[in-house]
C-alpha cells in the first residue's frame, strides 16, 4: 500500500463525520452515468459541485484532496475505484461505497481488475489474467525517493556507487582495478597491463609514476613517456600529454583513498572505452534528403543526424584527450526499402555529411520464406520482423565494425527491441530514446487495445516497449515530463507504471519513474542551420527571392491562398499534417478571431495541397478539412497555404524571414512529445507559441522565452497570440523581450554540443554499473526472455496469419 497513512485516516474520519456532503460528493460521480471518468471528468463534476451551497463545504476538506488528485475512477453499481496521484510518480488506489460511507485501500491489481470488467464484463477466468510485477526483480537496486531526483540518475548512481562500491572493505577497488583491466581497442590493450595485478601495485604504480611525471614538461606526449610507464603497468588512455595523465593518475589516487560522487564521475568520464556506437532506428525513411514528411517520418530522423554529427566530435575531442589515434566509428542502423521511391533508402551504406566515419546501414526485412521485403511498412505493422532484422543487424554491423560496437543506442519502440535483443546477446551497454510513446497519445489505447489492434497493433508494441524499458541500462529523455509529467499531468514513462488490456496481460509494475536509469539529456537544433535573424553575415540571402516568392506569390498545386495585405506580420507553422499536430485546429482559431485575423497573416506548411499526392489515410483527411476551412472561413487572402517539405537550411532562413516581419511561430499540437520546431524557431530569435501538452510546455517559460498554449481553448489561444501582436505593435521592444528569452533559453538549456557530452558521459558512467551489477541482473533478464517469447512472439507472429 502506498498512499500517505495520515491521508487514508483523515478521508476515513471525514467519511464517517461528514457523511452528508461525502454522500453528495460521490453521488455526483455515479450520477455521470459512465463506468469510466478521466480525471478532466472527475475535476469538472467536482467543480459543479462546489458551485451549490451544500457543495461549497467540501472545499479544503480530504474528499477534496481525493478528488483533486483522482486520475481515473471505475464506477460501479455502488462501489467507486480511483486512482490518485498525491505526487508526481505517487500512486495509491481507493475503492469507497456511499451507501457504507467506506473508504481503504486497494492494491493495484484489484484496480486493474474492475478496470477489466468495465471492458469484459466479468468474463469467465479473467480473473486468471497474467500479471507483470518487475518490481521483486529491482529490489536489491537502489531507488530514488525525491520527485525532484527524477531524471538525474547519473548524479543519484554516482553518489550511491562511490559510497556502497568503498565501504566495503577493499571490494569497491579491487571492482574498479578489474574493471580497468578490461579495456581494449582491437589487439590494443589499455590502461592497465598485467603488471598491475591488485590494489596494492596499482597504489604503487601510480605514485611511482607521479614521481616519475614530476620533473618533465607538461606538454610531453604519451609516446615519449609510453616506455616508463608501460614498465610501471600502464597503457595508453591516460591521457594524451604528461600533465593529463598525472592529473588523471592523481583523480584516482584520490579515489581509491576516498571516493567521491564527483571524483568518480569524473574519473569515469573520461575512461576510453567508447570507440564505436550502433544507433538502431528501422522504421520510417531513413535517410539525409527528400524523406522529411514520408509516412512515420520525422523528427527523429532529424535528431539522429544531428546527434550521430554531435556525438562524433565529442568521441573525437574524448579520444584525442586521451592520447588515443583512434577514428570513433558510428553507425546508425535502419531498414533497407528496395522500392525506394527515388530515395536512398534502397543504399546498403550511406556515409553521413559533416561526419569523417559514420555511416547509415541499411538491412533489409526478410519474410518468413527469407525473402527480401520490398515495400515500405508502416511502424505500426513492423513487429514480426525485427527478430530476423536484429540476427542479420548483428551479422552485418560485425562485418562493418570488425567487432561488437562498444554502446547500442535505440530508437522509438522498434528501435529500442532490437537495441535490447543485440545488446543482451552482445553483453553491450544499452541506451534507449523513445522520442515518443505510443501509449499516451491515444486514449485508453491499452484498456481498449483490441479495438486498436487491427490498425494499430498496440498489444506488440507496449509489449516490445515494456521489455525495453526494462532491459536497457539506461534511458535517455528530451523533457523531465516525459518521465514524469507534472503536478497536473501524468508523465509519459509514469503512464507505463500500471495498466492493463484486458485478456492479454495485466502490468502492475511496468516501470519506476524513481528508477535511477532515467536521465533528462535534451536535444539541440543544428546551430548551423537554425541561428539567429540577427546573425546577417551567416545568412543565406540567395534564398531571399525564393522565400519572397514562396510567401507572397502565385498559387498553384502545391500552394493555396495568396495573402492580400502583405504588410501584416506573418504567423507561421510548420509540421506533418498529422491530425496529432492539430494544423487545422490552429486554422481554424485563427478564422474565428476577428482580432488575430486583422493583426497577422498565417503561412502553413504542412502536407500537400493536392490530396491526390498524399499516401497516408489521416493526411488525406486533414487536407480534406484544410480545404473546407480555407472555404468555409474565405481564407485565401489570408492563409498562405504550402503543401510541401522544405529542406532544412530553407527552412532555417524561413523562421528568420518570419522573425524580420516581427511574426511569430505556432506550434498547436494536440500533444507534442518534445517538438523539434519550437526550439528551432526559437534558436532563430522567433516569438514562439506552443501547446502546453508534453515538451514545449517545459521548454518555454511562459511570457519569457515564448508562450503557451491550450490547443483545447482555441478561442483563448487566439486572443493570447492577437494580444501579443497588438502589444507588439505598440510597443516593439514586447517582441524583443519574447524574442531574447527565447535565445537566452536554448543556447542556456537545448545545445547538441552539451547533449553529447552529457551522453558520453552517462555511456560510460553505466558502462561501469553495468560491469558492476551484471550477474545481479541474470533475474530479471531470464524473465525477460521468457516474456519475449511466450507474450511477444507470437503476438508479433499472429499479424503475418
Ligand atoms: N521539417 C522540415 N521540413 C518540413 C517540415 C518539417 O525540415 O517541411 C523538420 C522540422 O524542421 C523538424 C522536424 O522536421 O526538425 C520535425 O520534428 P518535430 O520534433 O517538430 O516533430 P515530429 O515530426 O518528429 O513529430
Ligand atoms: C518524435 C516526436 O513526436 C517529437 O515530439 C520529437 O521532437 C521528435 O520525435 C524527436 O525526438
């Protein structure tokens, strides 16, 4: 049981001394008529309560407690179930009767199981469902405890392995001496030779060696130096020069006295241990042009390219520090698509641009008869052939790398199974990046998974993404409400804790937002491209004519609305026509403010004009409702419809034309895991409004370095952008305080040069808990296993029948 006791009595001494209002309160739940309410429900009908006299009393009181924090309620005949969340990542279960003014605790599972019934209606043996508890696994793990812990692992592990690896007596540094013994490059060995065979002779090494360091210049190079201190049991990797690798030898000298959090971490940082990563990420169109766009073709095709450039400079940077000639090698590993629609999706190797060693590998999927599969398949249909993909990924990265890569990072549900499958099978340190689940963005997606499933085939995916979760050492996320959410809201991650779809599996422990195995690293836009308006002499003024041309010119078939008053500041989206991206929604606010009509125009680029051109149903549909609002509303003179891709330095210079016009950038989603093109924008110096569901709600600071907004409250939305403008044409230094917050946010908070530091590091500070804890985890991975293979394969296998 979980919930606060003091909570739990006082609601039970309210029940049974107010039993008047307590009545009324919960009544007003039964009288919804629904079996289900969402929390939004919960709060409204709680709200109208509070409105009638007797109501009013409930207000300050634990019922009100309860209430507030309630998520989700399963109403029955007389019986309430709630799920409620004192705190982020603090849930409790309740189940209460008006009529017996009763009130306690339940455990998770029996929630789940009324949850059931609302679907199943007490169906035969559902009670027999199988139910996933990991939490018996995680035991002799440490855990955090604060909700301000979360999302900072590493300092968390850090603090914890210096104490628990160093109290016991001598067992800490004998792990640490192994653990230095095992570094190689190829036939190289570093670090430590067999000289150094205990502690004792690594004490005495180092201090012959910082004797030895002493008396010689600074700038030395290891090579000078490799004689003497081969002889003492060192190899290379300490550093590139003598003062480095006498500091370095002085770092451990010091910890192996006394460890702290911080002398550990920095020790750990900079052990040479990465030399070669694999980024899995099979769906989509992977590749450097013309895929941005295409079916399940976003963002993260972005985020791997800039981060694969980011991630080479600092290996490089590492490695040279380390005294190590060494080319870090990256691959990013996707599917090959031999119908390749004129992309290079079809190319087994592509070398990536702005990068000296890292490339693109693409596998083909094979069928069950070990055919090539030729066609494209949508991420929501992958399942049965990432198995055969991992086996052929493992074959042909060996032959590329010439070994195991040294750190398998995953991408997205398909992604992050292969990623576990090769990483358990490699012994490798795994990283998974969800960049967005699934689970959330849909409503009940779990609860009513059958209804999905033909479409969507959500039972494979939370199954592949349960065992992810679970497997990968550790997990990296853009935002902290990823994990956790908010106060208000419930965190991505943290929505994966407990669930269950009825008839297929019930999770009562999933995942632990407390676990130290998250980490908020975020992403950056690529500074070469996405710089501020201001910086005239990087701008590419060849593009001014075209941009001219594409805003205020002609139409045509992928182009709709031609703008009358041309002298109006412009507003500005951009974004798949997703209906999750909500650009219709934001077309359609803007029709119906009278006020933000007259301050601005509105230039969308989204989709295709021509509905014919588009491949994908919900786009389909979304053009569809484009076309009926620029008629219904009479847009054309003031909407600048473009149906088109933009390439990304085009698309750099745009935000900037938008920031000379004084505009603003709009981001509307109905719920945006981060949103890449709020920090881009941003990075240009543009205003910025964006939904305050999931990342831009903590990217921005609302009213200083962009604004929110509630895609649920068009109407309001609207009036706050209006009023910006109009108080910008009043007075231009309101754009500018918006449009230097902005700046100040993203170079302070969203770099990819700090993200990959900060992700080498974490590499390699898991990469030693990793070592550390590695038998302890044989557990959990055997259940695991067995869980990939009695629940996930034939779930995936059932979708070829
Ligand atoms: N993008 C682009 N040209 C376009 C539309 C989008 O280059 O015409 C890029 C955009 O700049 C951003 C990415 O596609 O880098 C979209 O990422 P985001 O995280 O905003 O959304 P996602 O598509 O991943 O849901
Ligand atoms: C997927 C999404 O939905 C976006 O919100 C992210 O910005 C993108 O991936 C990159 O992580």
């Amino acid at each position: 049981m979980t919930l606060e006791r003091e909570f739990l009595e006082s609601l039970q001494r309210y029940f049974s001394e107010d039993r008047n209002t307590t009545h009324l309160a919960l009544h007003q739940l039964h009288d919804l008529g629904k079996p289900l309410l969402l929390r939004g429900e919960v709060q409204d009908a709680f709200a109208r309560l509070c409105e009638s006299t007797n109501g009013k009393r409930l207000v300050g009181t634990p019922v009100e407690r309860m209430l507030q924090a309630t998520q989700e309620a399963v109403v029955d005949t007389d019986w309430l179930y709630l799920a409620v969340r004192l705190r982020v990542g603090h849930w409790g279960y309740l189940r209460l009767n008006s009529n017996l003014m009763f009130v306690e605790e339940i455990p998770v599972s029996e929630f789940l199981y009324f949850k059931e019934r609302v679907v199943d209606h007490h169906e035969v043996g559902a009670e027999y469902i199988l139910e996933i508890d990991l939490e018996p696994f995680l035991r002799g793990f440490p855990k955090m405890h604060e909700t301000r812990s979360i999302g900072r692992g590493v300092e968390f592990l850090n603090r914890r392995l210096s104490s628990q690896l160093f109290e016991d007596s001598g067992k800490g540094n004998r792990l640490l001496l192994d653990f230095l013994r095992v570094h190689r490059y190829q036939q190289q060995t570093l670090m430590l030779n067999e000289a150094v065979d205990n502690v004792d002779s690594l004490r005495s090494a180092l201090r012959q060696a910082d004797e030895l360091l002493m008396p010689v210049p600074a700038d030395t190079p290891w090579e000078k130096l490799a004689p003497d201190l081969r002889a003492l049991g060192f190899e290379p990797g300490w550093g590139k020069d003598a003062e480095r690798i006498r500091s370095y030898m002085e770092l451990l000298l010091d910890i192996l006295e006394a460890p702290s959090p911080y002398s550990l971490e920095r020790f750990l940082q900079n052990i040479p241990m990465i030399f070669s990563i694999a980024i899995l990420s099979p769906h989509g169109w992977f590749g450097q042009s013309d895929v941005l766009g295409r079916p399940d073709t976003g963002g993260q095709v972005v985020y791997i390219l800039d981060q694969v450039r980011a991630l080479e400079r600092a290996m490089r940077r590492s490695l040279l520090e380390q005294g190590l000639d060494i080319d870090p090698r990256i691959l990013v590993v996707t599917r090959l698509i031999p119908e390749a629609d004129g992309t290079s999706c079809d190319q087994r190797i592509e070398p990536i641009a702005g990068t000296r060693n890292a490339r693109i590998l693409r596998v083909p999927f094979l069928d069950s008869n070990g055919q090539v599969v030729p066609h494209w398949i949508s991420r929501f249909e992958i399942w049965p052939y990432l198995e055969r993909f991992s086996r052929e990924v493992e074959r042909e990265m060996l032959v590329e790398l010439g070994d195991r890569p040294d750190f398998i990072i995953g991408n997205y549900s398909d992604g992050n199974l292969v990623a576990s499958l090769l990483s358990q099978r490699l012994g490798v340190t795994q990283c998974n990046i969800a960049h967005a689940l699934e689970k959330t963005k849909y409503l009940y997606s779990d609860l009513y998974w059958r209804e999905n499933e033909e479409h969507y085939h959500f039972s494979c995916q939370f199954t592949a993404d349960l065992i992810a979760m679970n497997t990968a050492d550790f997990i990296i996320n853009s935002t902290y409400q990823e994990i956790a959410g908010t106060g208000d809201s419930v965190g991505q991650y943290e929505a994966h804790g407990a669930y269950t779809m009825p008839g297929l599996y019930r999770v009562v422990h999933g995942i632990d937002v407390f676990d130290p195995k998250f980490n908020i690293v975020s992403p950056g836009a690529d500074e070469e491209i996405y710089f501020p308006y201001t910086d005239s002499d990087r701008r590419l003024v060849h593009y001014d004519e075209e941009i001219r041309e594409l805003l205020f010119g002609a139409d045509g078939s992928d182009r709709r609305g031609v703008l009358f008053d041309t002298d109006k500041p412009l507003l500005f989206t951009m974004a798949r026509l997703d209906k999750i991206k909500n650009i219709t929604g934001l077309v359609r606010w803007y029709s119906e403010c009278r006020e933000l009509r007259d301050e601005a125009n509105l230039v969308v680029v989204a989709g295709h004009v021509d509905p014919d051109r588009s491949s994908n149903e919900e786009e389909y549909e979304q053009i569809l409702e484009m076309h009926r609002l620029m008629d219904e509303y009479r847009l054309d003179g003031h909407v600048r419809w473009l149906g088109m891709y933009l390439d990304k330095s085009f698309a750099g210079e745009l935000y900037r034309a938008i920031a000379d016009f004084r505009g603003a950038f709009v981001q509307p989603a109905l719920f945006e895991a981060f949103g890449l093109t709020v920090i881009e924008a941003m990075s240009t110096g543009l205003p910025t409004f964006a939904t305050s569901f999931g990342g831009p709600l903590e990217i921005i600071e609302d009213d200083v370095s962009g604004f929110h907004i509630n895609p649920n409250h068009g109407a309001e939305a609207a009036r706050r952008i209006a009023g910006f403008l109009v108080r910008c044409r009043e007075d231009p230094a309101e754009w500018q305080r918006i449009s230097t917050g902005a700046l100040a946010r993203v170079s302070a908070r969203y770099t990819w040069k700090g993200y990959a530091e900060r992700l080498m590091t974490l590499s390699r500070v898991y990469g030693f808990w990793h070592y550390v804890t590695d038998l302890e985890r044989d557990e959990l991975r055997r259940y695991l296993e067995m869980f990939y293979s009695l629940q996930y394969r034939p779930l995936a296998r059932a979708m070829l029948d």
